[in-house]
C-alpha cells in the first residue's frame, strides 16, 4: 500500500443504508433488475494462495531481498505470474510505463468470453518497498487474485461480464502504474469497466476486517460474504485513497475491495469481535523487512481469498432476470431484550403466480445495539422457517442491513411472509425498522 494519499477523516454509519427501504405502507413495489444465482463460487484453496507467496519470498530472496519497482524481483514477480495466466488459458499483455528512471510493468490478464460492454476487473500491486520482499503488502492481494483467477480457469467459467485482472507496478511510488493504466484508456473503453475490485494487504497477521464503502452493490456483496461467516466487518478508512482503487474511482469507475490493516493500532472493541491483540498494529512489519511469509495470517488470508472469488462469482457470472414483485413492510417492531418472545413482522402476498422463485429475495433493516444476539428467520405462509442468521458472541457490531437469497421453490408465492427475530441474550435493545420480500 502506497503512503502517498491523504487519509479519510470519518467513516459512514450502518444506518446510512436505510435509504435501501422506501417509507412507504405495505403494497407491491417496483424492484430495481436482480439477478438469477450465479454458479456457486469455489473455496479457494490457502495452501495454492501460500505456495504463490512462498514463490515471491524465493524471488525476494534471489534479488536483493525485495521486489520493488524497477529492480530485477519485480521483473520476476511478472514473469512468474504471467507465465501461470499463459498456461491456464488467459490473454495476458505487459504495459510498460517510465517511473522514476525505470521500466515499469502493469500486467492485464483477460478471461474468454463475457459481455465485452461490461467489464468486472480485480486488480493488485505487486511491487514491494524497497525495504523488503513485501509479503502480506502485497502479495496476499496479488497472490490471491491470481488464485481466484486460475480457479475461472478451473472452472472454465462462463461470465455474463467479460473477466479482467491486473496485477500494477510502482504502486508504492504513488499508485503510478495503475494511474498509467486508467488515464490512457480510451474513454470509450473507460465506460466499458462495470467495476473494479481491490485488495490490498488481505493477510495482515493481526487482522481487521475492512470493506470499501465505495459501491454500494459491491460493498454489499463483500458484507454478505462475511455475514455468511458471522463474520463482523468495519468499513475501510486506512487505506482510502492510498491504493490502486483511487485512479479507477476518480475515472468514474465505480470500485470496492477488501483490506485487512496496516500500521493503525487494533482497539479494544476490535481485537473482542476479532481476535489479535489490541494496542498493536494491524501489521507491525508493514513496509520493513520482516514482511516475509512469516507474517501472514492464514486465517485472514483464506477468508479473503474465498471472498474475492464469491465477488466475482456474484458480481460476474451472475445472470440478469426481469425484475418480480417486491412486497415491503415498514413498520417498526420492538424487540424485546433476552429471554422475551420472538416477534414478527408480517407481509401479505398476492397476485403472484405459482410458488416462491429458487432466489427469492429478503431484504432487512434491523437497528439494535448488539447484532450477535440475533436469531432471524423467514416464515412462510405454511409456517416453514428458513434461517437467515444465527446469533454469534463474536458479531459485536450494531444493526442488521443485510440482504438474504432463500430458496423457496417448494413454497406457494402467495399468503402471509413474517420476519421473526428473537434476541438470545440480555442486556441489548432494537427494533424491526422495515424488511422486504422480492419473488
């Protein structure tokens, strides 16, 4: 991660996303165009990811102790990832640019296939400081878009979008290479990007859990990931602007990503929701020397290498469907503190035709003062209950926004849908604000 962009003051709050619901009374609504399923995103294998980082060490290793631009470990770094992305069938290309006295790379790898108008890009640094081989900054990022990317190949992936991925030079000069890469598009093909997905230091060895507030779409996406591991996440401010998404966003682009810490201490609240050790930086080797394998986090590291490849499974292969009918209640439910009943929220449906789609939607908004203590479950007319989240000691965080696809197929569309929620433990207080079903 470059040091040479100014950090962002404040970060945005939970609440900000209720505008997701209108105020309006109960009734169908129109729905914004969704997508079917997309195929079911690979779990991306920690000891590939570990094996790509252990060949950057080597290259580290045999040139001088880093891979920094300009010196003979970047070259190297290319090489080596280029050479893989040439054997698994993608159309590879070195752009070279001038910084600093020295040849630069940016490396563009595209899948086959796709929407060639649209365009989902995930992108890296791959060049170190010149201090050290820059291990977690960044090969984690690097190592782990090349591993998702080879697993498209496995795949043999068949995207909607048209697959692109970058692995940039000199970031840590400025962001040069990828400034390089996004002013001289052409215009026409700037539009042509849909998004564009960055990871940066994913393996930090006392790990946070960050997601770009840029997008909302892909934002969301990254928060349903991690939900679906009970997982708590904070919205990225250390990095903003300080990393290879920057050119994109001021193009126009619309960005997000994933970021596990750098040299901002953990707090308290932090290390009880995520382990570690508070009072400590993120990443204690952050641009030294003693960023080698060793100062890895695999735990982190696997779970943001299997997020990378649910974004661009969701993001990229999902297929567009003509939107169905959303039905919305917007009146507030309390919840009563542990051990008081579970409440409901109910919606009448009907005038659907048939039985629930295999992807109905549910979209929630839940304030409450401690989310982990939350049961919510979906409750069909016939009274069958599909678990949208567990409670978990771990997810200390405020508030539920959330969206949840249920496979409902066996259920008839119409009748009346509730959200139930039971908080499971005391000493916490919320209310239902509003939720919506979409078939």
């Amino acid at each position: 991660m470059s040091l040479s962009a100014s950090r962002r003051l404040a970060a945005v709050t939970a609440l900000a996303v209720a505008g997701l619901f209108a105020s309006t009374a109960p009734a169908a609504l129109a729905s914004p165009t969704t997508a079917a399923a997309a195929p079911t995103p690979p779990d991306i294998p920690l000891a590939n990811v570990k094996a790509h980082l252990a060949q950057f060490q080597t290259i580290a290793n045999g040139n001088g102790g880093n891979r920094a631009h300009g010196r003979a470990g970047y070259k190297a770094s290319i090489d080596y990832v280029k050479a893989k992305l040439d054997a698994a069938g993608f159309t590879t290309s070195l752009q070279t640019f001038t910084s600093s006295g020295a040849t630069g790379y940016n490396l563009i790898a595209d899948w086959p296939g796709g929407d060639p108008n649209s365009v989902l890009m995930a992108g890296s640094h791959l060049d170190s400081v010149t201090a050290g081989p820059g291990i977690n900054d960044n090969g984690s990022g690097s190592a782990a878009v090349l591993e998702t990317a080879l697993a498209v190949s496995r795949a043999q992936l068949q995207p909607t979008k048209h697959l692109r991925f970058g692995w940039w030079g000199a970031e840590e000069l400025g962001l040069v290479g990828s400034k390089y890469y996004v002013n001289n598009l052409p215009s026409a093909e700037k539009a042509k990007i849909s998004g564009y997905l960055n990871f940066d230091m994913i393996g930090s060895p006392n790990p946070g859990y960050f997601v770009y507030d840029d997008d909302p779409t892909i934002e969301q996406t990254f928060k349903t990931y991690f939900a679906g591991l009970n997982i708590p996440t904070e919205i990225e401010t250390e990095g903003d602007g300080r990393s290879d998404h920057a050119p994109f966003k001021s193009a126009g682009i619309p960005v997000g990503g994933l970021f596990s810490g750098a040299d901002y201490t953990k707090t308290a609240a932090q290390a009880q929701k995520w382990g570690g050790t508070s009072g400590q930086a993120f990443d204690r080797c952050y641009h030294s020397s003693c960023d080698t394998t060793a100062n890895i986090n695999d735990t982190a590291l696997d779970r943001n290498s299997d997020a990378i490849a649910y974004a661009i499974w969701n993001l990229g292969a999902a297929t567009p469907v003509p939107p169905g009918p959303s039905f919305e209640n917007t009146a507030d439910v309390n919840i009563p503190d542990s051990p008081g009943a579970a409440v409901t929220s109910p919606i009448t449906v009907s005038g659907v035709t048939g039985n629930a789609p295999a992807t109905t939607k549910v979209d929630v908004n839940i304030v409450h003062t401690y989310r982990g203590d939350l049961v919510v479950d979906l409750i069909a007319p016939d009274g069958t209950a599909y678990r949208l989240k567990n409670s978990s000691g771990s997810d200390s965080a405020d508030n539920v926004v959330a969206s949840y696809t249920v496979n409902a197929s066996s259920e008839v569309a119409n009748g009346v849908w509730k959200l139930q929620v039971k908080d499971v433990a005391a000493q916490d207080v919320g209310y239902i604000n509003s939720w919506k079903i979409t078939f």
